[in-house]
C-alpha cells in the first residue's frame, strides 16, 4: 500500500515540475522567434523570473523521491540514463547564468550570447525530458542487475524522438500562454497567436504520439486492465480543447490552467500507465525494476510520508502566494527595477 501511494505522489511530483517548469522552458525556448528587441526579452526574462528557481525545485524533490523513496530505481534510473541526465543538469545550470550574467554588461553582443544560451538551455532540456521519459515507457535494455546494454543513440528511437518533439511542443504552447498572461502589447498579440498556432499541432502530436504509445508500449494494455486510468487521457483531452475553447473567450489565465491539466493528464496516463514498473527492461519483462522490488523499507515510507503530509501544503501554499503575488503582467516600469533581470 506505501509503495503504491509513494509511486502515486512520484507521479504527481513529476506532473507539478513539468508543469511549472515547463512553462519556464517554453518561453525560453520561443525567444529567438518572440522577442523582436531587447526589452521584449527582458520581458519575456522577467515574465518568469520570480518563479524559475522555486519551479525548478520540484525537480530537485522528484529526484530526491526517487532516491528516498525508491532507491534502486533511482540507481538504476541515474547509471542507465547518466548522459541525458548529466547533459540535462549542465543546461540547466547555463540557464540559470544565462539570467543572471545577460545584464551584466551594457554591450548587444554580450546579451545576445546570453539569449543563445537561453534557448538552448531552454530547448535540450524539454527535449531531453521527452525522450527519457517515452524510453521509460517503452523500455530500455536492462539486465537483471539493472545494468544498462546500450548507449544514448540507442534512445534516439522514433518513438523517443517523438517523446522529444511532444515535450518540446507541449512546454512551448504552456509557456505562450504565460506569456501571454505576463505581457502587453505587440508581445502579448504575439504570444497569443503563437500559442493559438501550436494548439493544432499539438493536437495532431497527441493523436500521433498516442498512436506510437498504442505501437511500441504496453500502456493501454494496461488500462485495458485497468479502466480506470482511461481517466488521464480524457483528462488531458479535455485540457486541450479548453485551452482553444478558453483562448477563443479570452480567458488567458484559465486557458494556462487549462494547458496545465493536459500536462497533468499527459504524465499520469504515461508513468501511471506503466505501474506498477518504474523502469521496464526491454530485456526480459522480468528483469523490470517496480514500485515494490525498488521501494526503501516500510518504515522509511511511513516517516517519508508523515514529512511530505506536512510540508509539500506549505511549499505549495508559499508558491502559490508568490504567483499571486506577481501576478501582473510585465511592464516598462518594472524593467526599471535594480532586480529586474
């Protein structure tokens, strides 16, 4: 029962980072394409820059579940997956100079090296974590050990590319929406129209990349058999239509939440879909780790859970004011602040 609701509270862990993160990473990665001069990318730097680092905690608590809770998943995971995950944290680690040095010098040349930077550190990540991902939910050759039998081109397969691209696309639509919500003017008409562009394609990904999951997983084998996780995709489609249907109302803020709950019906349908397994091996189904053969002792879940009841409501009722806080759209004014990036 403990693995089980730890496996639950992982997934949901992973779902609040891509989706508060993941908005960060969309913008930055619609930057070349958005922001036509400087102070409409200083903008689009400070539509995130109260929330970027407390977004990018929730990583940091997912993987320190994942080491806590379910340690040989984690050893397994972090050996198997060591060079997109060494390649994931060197990016983020260049985002965040990338806000910190840009404005440090008064030179074009120097903020527009820093703009490069962003959005590639921007970009890679989001690829990244679809392509991982996609892989955990097909497979990856792992023997009975847990030993990893291939490279990183070896992830590089049509369906973890695809992964790659739904990521990419998916954080890139939740970040123009925030933009959107976060800025005035030609920016903001601009945000508006890109994410009312990338809502078709992404519509067309979805039906594409659940085509693929039906092809080269086991995840609606496993809703066949249990119906209840159907729950999630229906979840997700209904996100993204309220995106379009909220767009069109002109209801900016509860189309983002909209874009929120298609991320939050997205990663359920695929890391709930592959429960009670964390890491399959393509290998020997056998040789799979899961929720019950990587879990920590009884008693380490039990205290685990007793901290996380206690302190995951107040980070999120913290986050929650600071977003309140700063919920108004970036203007001139604020650009002028000494904090303002």
């Amino acid at each position: 029962m403990l693995e089980t609701i730890w496996f639950v509270l992982w997934c949901l862990l992973w779902a609040v980072y891509f989706i508060l993160d993941g908005f960060d990473l969309g913008i930055g990665s619609l930057m070349p394409f958005l922001g036509k001069n400087n102070e409409e990318k200083r903008i689009m730097l400070n539509a995130q820059g109260p929330f970027w680092d407390g977004n990018e905690v929730w990583l940091i608590t997912a993987g320190g579940v994942t080491f806590a809770a379910f340690p040989k998943a984690y050893a397994v995971m972090f050996s198997a997956l060591y060079a997109p995950l060494l390649m994931l944290l060197f990016a983020l680690i260049f985002r965040a100079v990338s806000f910190e040095f840009r404005n440090k010098v008064e030179n074009p040349a120097w903020a527009s090296f820093w703009d490069g930077v962003h959005f590639l550190s921007s970009l890679i990540p989001a690829l990244l974590l679809g392509v991982a991902f996609a892989n955990l939910f097909m497979g990856i050759p792992i023997d009975a050990d847990g030993v990893y039998h291939g490279h990183i081109l070896k992830l590089l397969n049509v369906y973890g590319l695809a992964g790659g691209v739904f990521f990419v696309t998916m954080f890139a639509m939740h970040g123009s929406l925030w933009l959107s919500f976060k800025s005035e003017g030609a920016l903001q008409s601009r945000a508006l129209g890109t994410a009312m562009l990338l809502w078709p394609i992404m519509l067309i990904l979805l039906v594409v990349f659940l085509g693929l999951t039906a092809v080269y997983t086991k995840i609606f084998d496993n809703c066949l058999a249990n119906p209840i996780l159907f729950v999630f995709p229906v979840l997700a489609l209904t996100g993204l239509i309220g995106v379009r249907l909220l767009l069109n109302a002109g209801k900016i803020l509860l189309a983002w939440c909209s874009s929120a709950l298609f991320i939050l019906g997205v990663t359920f349908f695929g890391v709930m879909g592959i429960f009670p397994g964390m890491i399959l091996s393509s290998m020997n189904p056998d040789w799979s780790v899961t929720a019950f053969s990587a879990a920590s002792s009884p008693v380490t879940l039990k205290i685990m859970l007793g901290i996380a009841l206690v302190m995951v409501p107040i980070v999120l009722l913290y986050q929650f004011w600071v977003y309140r806080i700063f919920s108004h759209p970036v203007t001139e004014e604020d650009l002028k602040d000494d904090h303002a990036y």
